[in-house]
C-alpha cells in the first residue's frame, strides 16, 4: 500500500485560475460581460470581433465613457468595480456588473491587453495585463474616447477546458451568437455589430443592429425584415422587461395564468418549424410548441394515471420497522401501494408495529424498488390521505419510459399528427411544462404588433 498523499494548499495562482472558470463559463458569458462592461459605460456603438469563432480572439471595442488613468490599476483586479463602492449601494445599482470579476477573470484565463482613452484624457493608453491581473505593459496609444478589450486565446491557462473549448467551438460559438442577438434586441439605441473571421478568410458579419430606438427594427436587423419565424430564437431567451413591456406580457405570469386549456382545440396548425417546433395560431397570437416535450408530458401523465405496476412476490415476507402512526397510514391506503406494486399481508391480531410485511414489490427491468420508497409514499400520505400518488422514483422511472415513447426532435410530422399532440395538450393536468419541467410552449408574438408594411 502507497502511503497516503499529504494534503496540501492549492498555491493562490491557481485558485484564482480555477475559480475564473466559474465567472467566465464559456464563451457566451465572455462576450456577454464585454458589451455588459460596454453598455454601462453609456457605449452608443459597440463592435465585437472573432477569429476563428472566438476561439483565437475576441475583440470588444465601444465609444463609452473610457477608463481614466487613476483607475487602470484596479480595472482587473478581484472585487475591483466602479460601480458600487460599499453594501448599501447595492440596492442602487442600475447597470449589469457591479461584482469586478469579469476582467480579472478574463485575465487569469486568457492574455488580455485594454485599449482606452478616457473622456478626459488628451491621448489613449494600451494596457497589457499578466494572468493575476497586473500590469506589465503601458504605452500611449492614440485612439478616439471609448475602451477596446482584446481577449487572446480564451482558457488556454486552463489546459483541459482550452481543449473542450476548442472542440466545442460552433457549439459554443452557436449559444454565444443567441446570447449576443438578445442584447441586440434589447439594446435600444446602440449599435452593435460582430464580425467573424475564420484563419486567413474574409470576415463575415454575424449580426449588426443600426441603433434603433425601437424593439421591432432591432428584431428586423437580428432575424431579417420578412421572417416571421425567425422570431423563434427570440422567445427562446428569457423575455427581458423591456421586451415584455413592448408586447404587453408580464414575464412572471406562468402561462396558466394567461392562458386556458380549451384554447387548444381551437388552434390552427401553422406547421412544422426545425423538424421540433409545431407553429400554431389562436385567433392573432402565434404559438410554438415544442414536439418532443408535448408528447412526454402527455405520456408521462398517462402513465401517472394508468399503470399498474407490477408486483414480484418476495420469497420470504419481510417485516417493515414501522411505527405506530406510519403502520396505520399503511393500512389505510393500500389500494395506492397496490397500484405501485407493493403489496402486504395484515395480520390484525399481531402486536401494533408488526401487522404488517411486505410481500410483494414492484419491478422493472432497470430499477430496484425497496422499504425507502414505502417510506417515502407513507410521507406523501400522511400529507394528503386517500391522494393517489406516486413514489419519486417510480416518477422518474414514468419520466423516462415517457420519454422513450415520444416523438423525437427531428421526426417530419403531417398535419393530423400535430393535430393529435396540441389536441392532448387541453387533455392533461398540466400541458406546460415537460415531465423535467421544460416549458412545453411559448408565445410568439401577436400578429397585430408586426406592421404588413
Ligand atoms: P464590473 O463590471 O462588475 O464592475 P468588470 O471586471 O467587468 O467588473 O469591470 C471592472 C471595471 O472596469 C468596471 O467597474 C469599469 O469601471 C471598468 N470597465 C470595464 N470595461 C469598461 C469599458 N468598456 N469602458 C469603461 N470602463 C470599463
Ligand atoms: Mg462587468
């Protein structure tokens, strides 16, 4: 036997690479806390640059307010941030960041170099920063007011997320540009712009905005004038409240309070969207229901309502160490154990505590049912006496039974076929949300908000 290893610190310079990788996840979050840092410097116009997906480069520049001199120091430093200065003005802040994380993160995961000239400042500065957030370089650098932060080679201190990073680049790249299109949307009156260029190629646009002040020309300049379902993306991203005010919906309102179940049976199918998406109308309000997770809940409830498990017989009864109180929430409500196919012998003349064994459990090919889950459905049952109910684990087993048996994302559907799953919607309890609790639908748009211009 190896003596064991004696447990050691883990040195500074590490902890501090290795919890950056909890600020900045992936590149979505690092894109996403640059045009933040922008917006907040009150930018008007803000221009991202990718090499190679953003893999070799990202590039932010803005028009803000710059950084003046005084604070160069602490523009990358842990817990260093203009905005708030102590706890009570936390309850003030109106712009994005105020935790001073996002640049010493960048930092400590990639080689980062700031270009800014301050409003105040006669000529700009280039400032070079080394992984704990130092400055190693700083030059005068002339360049109109405003701040450019140039990211190389994002993780590459942290070799195992650098090599997921790189294999995972268009998926990565994918989430960011999602990401990046909802701050476009919501941006009112700032031009945003991004740009791609992969290796030696010609840089292609990714998305570009024209500062508009209104959420339906910035919709217009994301997805394209005349694509209705390029909207698709956008109910996709949480709805922010600038979004939920232009299209009059109260994000915290759940769709069961907006809308009933017999709307339903009066949706007109639209079509089919991506090979997952059913597009459905109600009188002006469009709809996209997700195919895949529909189907689940429908199934899922079905089998909640329907299956009797079946029950093995135990060779030998067992006895089950329950008290008094438990024994006879037991007793009571043996018609709902024996739909889970757990099944018991009573013995009313035996002493209180040992009337009851169990003899007979359910089963399933690949799940193991035992006393846990009685204790666990005794628990629900003395809560709701007489409810039928399901133990968690039999609920997950339903889940993925369901799962398996739905239509799967990819799957061409005719019309009739959509029909029968937005028609099961207004059948079940709770046509929401998947079985994992995914939203099944959301809302679109109304179509009174989109001019036929
Ligand atoms: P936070 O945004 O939470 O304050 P960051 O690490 O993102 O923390 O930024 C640190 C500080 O650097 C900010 O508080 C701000 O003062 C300054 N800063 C960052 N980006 C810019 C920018 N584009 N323009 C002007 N100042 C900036
Ligand atoms: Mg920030």
């Amino acid at each position: 036997l190896e003596p064991a290893k004696a447990i050691r610190a883990i040195d500074s310079k590490s902890v501090h690479r290795i919890c950056s990788g909890q600020v900045v996840l992936n590149l979505g979050t690092a894109v996403k806390e640059l045009v933040e840092n922008s917006l907040d410097a009150g930018a008007t116009n803000i221009d991202i640059k990718l090499k190679d997906y953003g893999a070799e480069l990202i590039e932010v520049s803005d028009n803000g307010c710059g950084v003046e001199e005084e604070n160069f120091e602490g523009l990358t430093l842990k817990h260093h941030t203009s905005k708030i200065q102590d706890f009570s003005d936390l309850i003030r802040v109106e712009t994005f960041g105020f935790r001073g994380e996002a640049l010493s993160s960048l930092c400590a995961l990639s080689d980062v170099t700031i270009f800014t000239c301050h409003k105040s400042a006669k000529v700009g500065t280039r400032l070079v920063f080394d992984h704990s957030g130092k400055i190693t370089q700083k030059t005068h650098f002339p360049r109109p007011q405003g701040t450019t932060v140039n990211i190389q080679q994002l993780f590459y201190t942290l070799p195992v997320r650098h090599k997921e990073f790189q294999r995972n680049i268009k998926k990565e790249y994918a989430k960011m540009v999602q990401l990046l299109q909802a701050y476009c949307i919501v941006s009112k009156g700032v031009r945003i712009s991004c740009t791609n260029q992969v290796g030696q190629g010609k840089k292609s646009s990714v998305v570009s905005t024209t500062g508009s002040p209104s959420l339906k020309e910035n919709i217009g300049a994301v997805f394209g004038q005349k694509q209705l379902q390029s909207l698709i993306p956008f109910v996709q991203l949480p709805p922010n409240e600038a979004v939920c005010e232009e299209y009059g919906v109260n994000a915290t309102d759940m769709p069961q309070n907006l809308y009933s179940k017999e709307m339903f049976a009066k949706m007109e199918i639209i079509g089919q969207f991506n090979l997952g998406f059913i597009i459905a109308k109600l009188n002006s309000d469009l709809f996209i229901i997700d195919q895949h997770a529909t189907d689940e809940k429908y199934n899922f409830e079905m089998l909640q309502q329907h299956t009797v498990l079946q029950g093995q017989k135990l060779i030998v009864p067992q006895n089950l160490n329950l008290t008094a109180v438990n024994e006879n929430i037991l007793i009571e409500n043996l018609e709902i154990f024996r739909k889970n196919g757990f099944d018991f012998i009573i013995n009313e003349n035996a002493p209180v505590t040992q009337r009851v064994k169990l003899v007979s459990l359910p089963t399933s090919k690949n799940w193991t049912f035992g006393p846990q889950d009685i204790d666990e459905l005794i628990f629900m049952l003395s809560d709701c006496p007489g409810v039928m109910c399901r133990p968690s684990r039999v609920r997950q087993m339903f889940a993925s039974r369901a799962c398996r048996k739905s239509v799967m994302i990819g799957t061409a559907l005719n019309v009739q076929e959509m029909r029968k799953l937005i028609t099961h919607m207004g059948e079940i309890e709770h046509p929401w949300n998947c079985p994992h609790g995914r939203p099944t639908m959301r809302h679109i748009i109304s179509l009174d908000l989109i001019s036929t211009e």
